[in-house]
C-alpha cells in the first residue's frame, strides 16, 4: 500500500462521509423530532388529535421507510434536482440521506414516545399546561434517554447510507474503499476503512449509551 499516495485521499473520503453525516444528523434530527412529536400528538386521544394529520405521516412514513436506499435515491431524483440544482455530487447524496433519516428517527420519536405514561401527561393537561409546555417539560424529559439512543443508532443508519456516496459521485469513506481497495484487490485498504467506520461506531455507541445513563439518573 502506498499510503504517501493515499494518505490524502484518505483524509480528503473521511472529510465528505463527516460532511454528509453531519449535515444529515443535524436535518433529520431537527425534522425526525418535529415529524415524530407530530405523529404522537396526533394520535387518537392525544394532545392534538388530527385524525387527517396522523394519517397523512403514518401513511408517508410507511411508504418510504421500507424503500431500499439505493432505489430511493434514484425515485426522489426529480426531487433532489428542484431542491439541490442537480442529481449527481455530495450535495444531491446528502438530501436524500437528510429525508430518510428525518423518515427513521420520526418512527423512532414516535415508539419511544407512546411508551410515557399517559397519567404523567394527563396530569400535567390537569394543571393547565399548554401543549408546548407540556412537550418541554414532560414528553422531550420524560423520553430523553431512548431518544438519545435513538439518536445514537440513527448515527450508525446514516453512516452505513454514506457508505454508497459513489454512486451518486459524492465520494466518503465507502467509495475510498471501492475504488482503491476491492477495485485494484488491495484489501489492506479496504480492511483500514472497515476499521475506521467499526472505531467511530464504538466510540459513538459508547457515548450514546454514557449520555443516556445520565440522562436516567437526572
């Protein structure tokens, strides 16, 4: 292996995969919890019962939860060139990515939601509070811990999405180890960025689960 070479290249991958699954954290965080807290308020029963808003987000979750990733980046085509301004690099790889995890961690929002005590909420309907103080200070504290988890396995889905970035042309880590691993059959290169990607998955898993301990003894 010729790491003065690739040494660089390296670096140059692992700076658009971190550029991908940041903004792609930061995105489908911020519209996951919205789309998530939506769907729980929504829900028969709940704070704001919309049987048409619930449906409408049940039924687009579902629809495009299951898609293949792959096939998805090639449907939302026509999507991905209104909002980016073309089909192909890292900025057309990442905005299905962003609408995909928004898609996951909204499903995750919702399951670790409904598991809250429903008397904690009623109580707090009882003594007058609003919706968005209700949301603030009992759903969000009340769910933090698995939300983080939640968020930390949301991590591990969108690092394995920017695994594929070549494909579109948006390079990363993934790509790095296609073109100058398994095409030229140096697998020493291959075996590197396996490792890189398993060493960032432990330490975020392990920061996960730290951050969400402290959150359960708060």
């Amino acid at each position: 292996m010729d790491w003065a070479n690739l040494g660089p290249l390296l670096w140059q991958a692992a700076g658009e995969t971190l550029y991908m699954v940041l903004i792609t954290l930061v995105a489908g965080g911020f519209f996951g919890l919205l789309i998530g807290l939506g769907l729980y308020l929504t829900r028969s029963g709940n704070l704001l019962e919309n049987k048409v808003v619930f449906t409408v987000l049940n039924v687009l979750i579902n629809i495009l939860r299951p898609v293949p990733f792959l096939i998805f980046i090639v449907a939302l085509g026509p999507l991905t060139r209104v909002v980016t301004g073309r089909t192909v690099g890292i900025d057309a790889f990442t905005f299905p990515m962003c609408v995909m995890a928004s898609v996951v961690f909204a499903r995750l929002v919702e399951q670790n939601l409904v598991t809250i005590d429903p008397g904690v909420v009623e109580a707090a309907r009882a003594m007058g509070a609003s919706p968005l103080r209700i949301i603030r200070t009992v759903l969000v504290p009340e769910a933090l811990a698995p939300l983080i988890l939640g968020y930390t396995f949301l991590f591990v889905v969108v690092l394995d999405m920017s695994a594929i970035g070549g494909y579109l042309g948006a390079g990363g880590l993934g790509d790095f180890a296609i073109v100058h691993g398994y095409q030229q059959y140096n697998w020493g290169v291959t075996f590197v960025v396996v490792v890189i990607f398993v060493a960032v998955v432990q330490l975020v898993q392990l920061l996960g689960n730290t951050l969400a301990r402290r959150a359960l003894r708060r």
